[in-house]
C-alpha cells in the first residue's frame, strides 16, 4: 500500500486545476504580455486568475502580483521593504521559527548593515506578543511573523501582531504558504501589508506563487528586466501556473470547511493512537492553534532518518521537517526554538494530512510505524538503557 502523508512538501494537482491549465499549454499559448489575439487571451486568463487569488484573502486585483513561488515572494517582502525604506529606519523583526525563505533574506540584510531582532516563542510554537512589543523601535520599519509554522503547525495570533504592527506605523508581512486553503484570510481584517503564498501548497502547480502587496506599499523590485506585472516583476507570465494557481486556490478556499473537518478527524485520530499504542513519544506544538493536517511527533532514543527509511520501504511518505531542509543532518531550529532537548529533536516526524486521506491509510501507516519503532528502539543502546532504569 502506499501512503502520502507529506502535504506541507507538497501536494498533488487537482484534477479539475489540471484541466483549467491544459488549454494554456497547447492551444491558447501565447504571451500575456503580447498585444495580439494570442497574448491577449492569455492575458485575459491571468486576469480572471489574479481575480480568483485576490478574493480568497479579501484583497483587490490590483494587489496581487505573480511570482515563482512563495521564496521568491518572501524575498521580494522583505529585500524589497528593506531597501525601499530603509531611509526611515534599518530594523527589522521576526521570529526564530520562520521558514528559511525568511531566515536567509534577514540574514542577508544583517550583513549589508541592517539589524534583526529575533523573536523567542513559546512552547507551543506561538510568538511571545510582549517580546515583539519590547523589541520595537523608532527604526523598525518591518515585521515578517509567519502566519502557520510549516514544521509543528503552529498557528500564530496574527490579527493581534497586525493591530501591534498598525499602532507603530510599521509594515506586517506575513509568510501564509502553509495557512492558504486551510485558514480563513482577510487581509484587511488581520492588518497585513504584505502576504506570501505557493500555489503547490493548496493543489496547484509547482512554479508559481503569488505576494499580496496592499495598496501605498511600494516595495522596491526584487527582479528587473522587464515591465511585466505592472512593471514590479520582470519575466514572462507563467501563464498555465496562474491559471492553476487561482482555480486551485478558489476550489481550496471553497472546500475548505469539507476539507479541514475530514482531515482534522484523521490527524487527531492518528495522535491519539500513536499516544495509545506507542509509548515515549512527545507531540510537537499545541493542538489549540493548529493547522489541522499536521502531526509532529517526536519518538524517543531513536533517529527520525531511520524511521523515515522504514516508512519509506512500507510505502510510506512522511518526513523529517521541511522539505527545504531535508538534506541537513542538524536538529531542528524550529523545535530547538520550543524548547524541545536535541536528542528528542532528531527523532521527530512530520505527517502531514490531505484531502484524500483515508482512515484505512492511517490505520497502514500506524501499525507500520509501531513495528518500526519496536524495530528500531530493539537494536537502541540508548533506549536499553532507559528500560533498564
């Protein structure tokens, strides 16, 4: 049997998104940026697209800006910000559990001369509000929070970060890559300047993704070359991405009460089993402020590598923490952040849920992972000693 429980990887595309795009590939083909009936045909369905992204966050067309996906938009954020305003203040804020999209892009600034508080969250993942209230300045001109942590789940209080953010004149952008079609967004409402989203998050197509940029927020370019998107991003329109992207993403926001509800039942059945049947093991984040595909759990005196291989060979896809990170042998900053010790760290695993999950592939996948974890602690010099305590 095989089992796909790496949604926050990536998801698959949508049947019905898969037949918006086709017709972009071969028959209406052209550029969007031609004038001719071609590229305006094109150009008409990036339009409606653009349309479909803006009403899923309660924004206008003309805030939406196409990308390559939710690194690019991230980048673009917070770089673009940075640049545009940095004759009113070089700091900036986030938090120690963003994506690396965010990490690097601050990390980057920091060595051009800006400064970046870095926030501490709690244990459940969520950012402490009075750390983000004491770390202003009267030169913070940015604060970049993520909207849902892609690792543990972690839904952070963005609507009180927006109202901090709004108090002191300063701008509030948001990663929601992981929180588009599984958290209701007004950016308005939530006080969001900027918003960075992937359409291969929600059942689009790889490729694309989009930054939400409010209305009197000029960040400066991230790529030149040409006066595409109105003039903010250079290169040609990736139409059949788009298309995917705002049918995606409209069909998400759509379902999105369906699809929550049968994914939440499987997650929390799936923890509450393993907390049943497998013991030693500790659950990553609280189940209060959740996304609700996700499971992080750590399983202790044993390696997540070497569960996920056993996993792997049962058909099982799971992982180890963020599919951008998959290569590092280093513990997770994100879990490290919560306060979780390094050795629980390493034996951590993320599954996370889809909308075409079923309880008899949770039902597979646990009775797989007992046995690998009754396996894999049988040969542990580090859980023998625990017994024998």
């Amino acid at each position: 049997m095989k089992v796909y429980l790496d949604h926050a990887a990536t998801t698959y595309v949508d049947e019905d998104v898969l037949q918006a795009m086709m017709p972009y590939f071969v028959d209406t083909f052209g550029n969007a940026s031609s004038q001719h009936q071609y590229g305006q045909a094109s150009l008409n369905a990036v339009d409606r697209a653009r349309e479909q992204v803006a009403a899923a966050i309660c924004a206008r067309p003309s805030e939406i800006y196409f990308t390559s996906g939710g690194t690019e938009a991230d980048n673009w954020a917070i770089k673009g910000i940075a640049h545009a305003y940095q004759h009113k203040g070089k700091h900036l804020i986030t938090t120690v559990v963003e994506h690396h999209a965010v990490l690097h892009p601050m990390e980057q600034l920091e060595k051009e001369g800006f400064e970046v508080t870095y926030l501490p969250v709690h244990a459940d993942g969520r950012v402490d509000l009075e750390a983000l209230k004491k770390a202003i300045r009267p030169d913070t001109i940015l604060i970049s929070v993520m909207f849902a942590n892609n690792e543990i789940g972690t839904i952070q209080p963005i609507a009180e970060i927006g109202k901090i953010a709004k108090e002191h004149k300063i701008f509030f952008h948001t990663d929601a890559v992981q929180a588009m079609g599984a958290c209701p967004i007004d950016v308005k409402e939530l006080g969001i300047d900027l918003l960075s989203m992937s359409a291969h998050k929600f059942y689009g197509p790889k490729g694309v993704g989009a930054l939400y940029i409010r209305t009197g927020v000029k960040p400066q370019k991230l790529i030149t070359g040409g006066a595409q998107e109105r003039t903010m991003r250079g290169g040609t329109l990736n139409t059949p991405g788009i298309v995917g992207m705002g049918e995606a993403l409209s069909k998400a926001v759509r379902d999105m009460e369906k699809n929550n509800e049968h994914i939440r039942a499987l997650r929390d059945y799936f923890v509450a089993e393993v907390l049943k049947c497998i013991p030693d093991v500790v659950v990553n984040g609280g189940m209060e402020h959740r996304l609700p595909n996700n499971a992080n759990i750590s399983f202790k005196f044993i390696e997540g590598e070497s569960i996920l291989l056993s996993l792997d060979m049962d058909g099982i896809a799971a992982s180890s923490g963020s599919a951008c990170s998959s290569g590092s042998l280093d513990p997770s900053h994100v879990l490290l952040a919560t306060g979780l010790p390094v050795e629980y760290a390493h034996g951590s695993i993320r599954f996370t849920f889809g909308k075409s999950t079923t309880k008899e592939a949770v039902d597979y996948t646990l009775e797989c992972l007992k046995n690998t974890i009754e396996k894999l602690r049988a040969w542990s010099p580090l859980y023998a000693d625990h017994i024998r305590r």
